[in-house]
C-alpha cells in the first residue's frame, strides 16, 4: 500500500480520485520494478547516485546486456533518466520519490541495506 501511496504522490500529487489512465501508469511502473535485478539495480542508484551500465553491471555481476536490457525497462517506463556524457550513459532515478519505493520494498524484505 506504501507505495502505492509513493507512486500516487509522485505522478499527480493532487488530493482526487485518481482516473483508469492513472491507475495503469502507476500498474507499469510497478510491473516495471517487479523483477530482483530491477530491484537491486534502484538500490544501486537511490539517493541520488549516478552510475554507468559498466559500473552497475560489475557490481551486480551480471551480464553487460542483461544490464542494459533491465535499465532499458526502467528507463522506458519512467522510473529511471539518463544521460550521455561521451561514450558513457549515466543512469539514475527520476524522481526523488522513487527512493522511498526502494526504501519500502527493502523494509517490505527486510533487506534494507545499502549496497556499497
């Protein structure tokens, strides 16, 4: 329900119902998180950090295209930004609120730890 809540703070912010519309691009968004690399990768980039595919991939231990197939996702469903900085694309969240998602998922797991 807390994020939820997160999700309908952050796409409208007003004190109504939310319409069908609403509701759906808050299901894709939490369609889009819904998947343990996705969740580990948000982990990596809450509070603000911005890292590139190399550097998420090395520290997740995955596979450089599995990487950038899942930050494709989030990117393409409006959880995560990016932006190229010469032959590197730096990723990050879009929204500060979207760390309090992270934050409820880990509570939600009791795996609230900081990746470091």
């Amino acid at each position: 329900m807390y994020i939820f809540v997160s999700l309908y703070l952050l796409l409208w912010k007003k004190k109504t119902i939310p319409d069908i519309e609403k509701l759906k691009i808050a299901a894709g968004i939490l369609k889009s998180i819904a998947h343990p690399m996705r969740i580990a990768i948000l982990n990596l980039l809450k509070g603000g950090k911005k890292m590139t595919v190399t550097e998420i991939q090395e520290l997740l231990g995955i596979e450089q295209a599995s990487t950038s197939h899942h930050l494709g996702i989030l990117r393409d469903r409006g959880v995560l930004s990016s932006r190229r900085d010469g032959k590197n694309t730096w990723y990050y969240l879009k929204n500060d609120i979207l760390n309090q998602v992270v934050d409820c998922v880990n509570r939600c797991t009791c795996t609230d730890q900081d990746p470091e």
